[in-house]
C-alpha cells in the first residue's frame, strides 16, 4: 500500500461526503432567542452595537415569537426594559411590569409551541444596575436580594413562563427561587440556572440592550475569567439545590469551562453566545473582513462541539432558516 497509508481526506471529498461524516449537527430545536422588550416605545427601537437586533414593543415580540415558533426554535429567552426604575427594581416584581406583561404575550401569542424562558435579575430593574438591591455601604446584600427574587419568579411563572433563568449569581439563588415556586404552586416551572456567569468585558453591547443604568462592575459576584475549576463548584451547588438545567456564560472565551460542565452535568447544558460575540462577528462581516454566514454558523457549531444541549444565541430565528433550508 501506498505511503500514506491512511488517508483522512478521503472523508472531505465532496458536500455529501462531509454532511455524512460530520460529527455534530445544529438543529433549531437547540436554539433559543434572547429577545428584549421595552416600556413606552410604539416602534422597534434598533440597537446601535447589535445591528440586527432590536428592542421590541410588545407587538413585534409577538411577531418575532411567533417566527421563531414557525422555524422550530427551540425557546426564547425574554428581558424587560421598564420606563421606570428604583432602588429596589420595584418593576421586576409588579405583575403588571413590562417583563411579566411581555412573558403574558408571548405565552398568549405561542401557547406551548415555543419553550418561554424569562430572566430573573434586578439589574435591568434598578437605577443603580446593579443585580441585587444594595445595603448601606453600597454592596450588593445577597439575602436581601433573594427575597426579591423569590416574589419575581412567582410573577414570572404566574404571567406564564415555563422555564425562569435566574441570571444574579447570588449565592443560594436557586434554592430559594424553587422554594418559592414551590409554595405558589408552580412546581412545573423549570430553572434554568446561570451557573457559570463569568464577569465579562464581551457583555458591553447588552448595556445597550437593557439601557443599564451600571456604574462599576459586578465582579464581586460574578466570577473571576481566570477560575477554571471554581465553575464547578458553582454548577455543583445549583445542582444540589433544584436546578433543572446549567447554563455557562459566555460562551466564546469560556468553551473549556463549557466542557468541563458537559462532562459532569447530570441535566442538560446551556451556553450563552452573548451579545459582545455577536457584535465582532457582526461588525467583521459588515467590513468585509470575513464570511458571515459561515462566521455564524461555525461559532454556534463550536459551542455545540464543546458540549451544551442548548445555546442561547442572537442569531437563532436566523440560523434555524438556513438550517431548514439546507435540509
């Protein structure tokens, strides 16, 4: 036999070949769309660091919902934007606020069809920005905290969303939010815990998004980008007090951690391609600097290569066109 004798390329000779080789597949059934929705504007407000992506009224989230839904999008994620704020993020647990009001619509307009999915955080809520209400030297009170987050998921799941995604990272955060869950009676709603939620510089262009009011950072309760192994001991912790699925966030610069959680996590696992991902592939491509369907669709592949489940990404409805079109 001929040197060499094996002969890898032979798996790469033509479309049908590598379809029927590949390893890992992308289905839009995977994918979920973060959508935002924002109190008193009557257009889709566009946002400048996310070409592409909008805040929504809460007749294009209806319409957005139902696309996904048609193409098979696995879920979307949903975040308020109120026209108020306060200390206490008051909004975030008012039933009549703009997130419980937006979660209502969706479940009106999609029913089942689509897996809705909201955030459970005060920091889109507060006039300070902050994920937590704070105490009086100006740090975030983790106790205090949860109890909001206790009545908000109550809301949430009262407006009608089946999976709550409880963004914080406050310490003992799903313990409580199932607890209270469980006494209103909703022991169907799922959560979808924000594990692994990393202090990111890649989340800039979602301060846009949510219009945050921050100032300084969330590093004393978001984790540190050089721990590797404290992720699980995070992923651990959520698991042992209810958490139905773990989610890692970001995604791009956090795929080993990514692993790390797949390889143990006895529920399914979720990555975020957060808003900073999507900004540079989105501002290379408009340069003409790379490809941007193949820019896309290799990144989320990457994300699902790593080994989550689920992948929360601002291309889903997009994404699951091509897929269905390739088909």
């Amino acid at each position: 036999m001929s040197f060499p004798q094996r002969r890898p390329r032979r798996l790469r000779t033509t479309p049908a070949m590598r379809r029927l080789t590949a390893e890992f597949r992308l289905d839009p059934a995977e994918l979920i769309l973060p959508a935002f929705v924002r109190e008193g504007i009557t257009e889709p407000n566009p946002l400048t660091s996310m070409p592409g992506v909008v805040q929504h009224t809460m007749d294009s989230l209806k319409k957005a919902a139902a696309e996904a839904a048609d193409l098979g999008v696995g879920g979307i994620m949903l975040f308020g934007i109120p026209a108020e704020r306060d200390a206490v993020g008051s909004a975030g647990t008012d039933p009549n606020g703009i997130l419980n009001r937006g979660i209502a619509a969706v479940r009106e307009e999609v029913g089942d069809e689509l897996v809705i999915m909201s955030d459970v955080c005060l920091d889109e809520f507060t006039d300070h920005g902050h994920c937590g209400v704070l105490d009086e030297n100006g740090v975030v009170d983790n106790d205090t905290t949860l109890e909001i987050y206790g009545r908000m998921a109550v809301e949430q799941a009262r407006a009608g969303a089946h999976v709550l995604g409880p963004s914080g990272m406050m310490d003992g955060q799903i313990a409580v939010i199932r607890q209270a869950l469980d006494e209103a009676g909703y022991t169907d709603v799922s959560l979808f815990a924000y594990a692994a939620k990393y202090a990111s510089a890649f989340y800039g262009p979602f301060r846009e998004a949510v219009d945050s009011q921050l100032k300084g950072d969330r590093r004393t309760y978001q984790m540190d980008a050089a721990n590797r192994r404290e992720a699980l001991v995070e992923v651990e912790l959520d698991l042992e007090e209810g958490a139905d699925m773990i989610m890692v966030k970001p995604a791009m610069s956090y795929l080993d951690v990514l692993a790390d959680v797949a390889a143990m996590s006895p529920v399914p696992v979720g990555a975020y391609q957060i808003s900073g991902e999507y900004a540079m592939i989105e501002a290379a491509a408009a340069n003409g600097w790379i490809d941007r369907r193949r820019a896309i669709e290799e990144s989320v592949l990457g994300i699902k290569r790593a080994g989550a489940n689920m992948i929360l990404t601002y291309w889903a409805t997009e994404l699951a066109a091509w897929l269905k079109e390739s088909k």
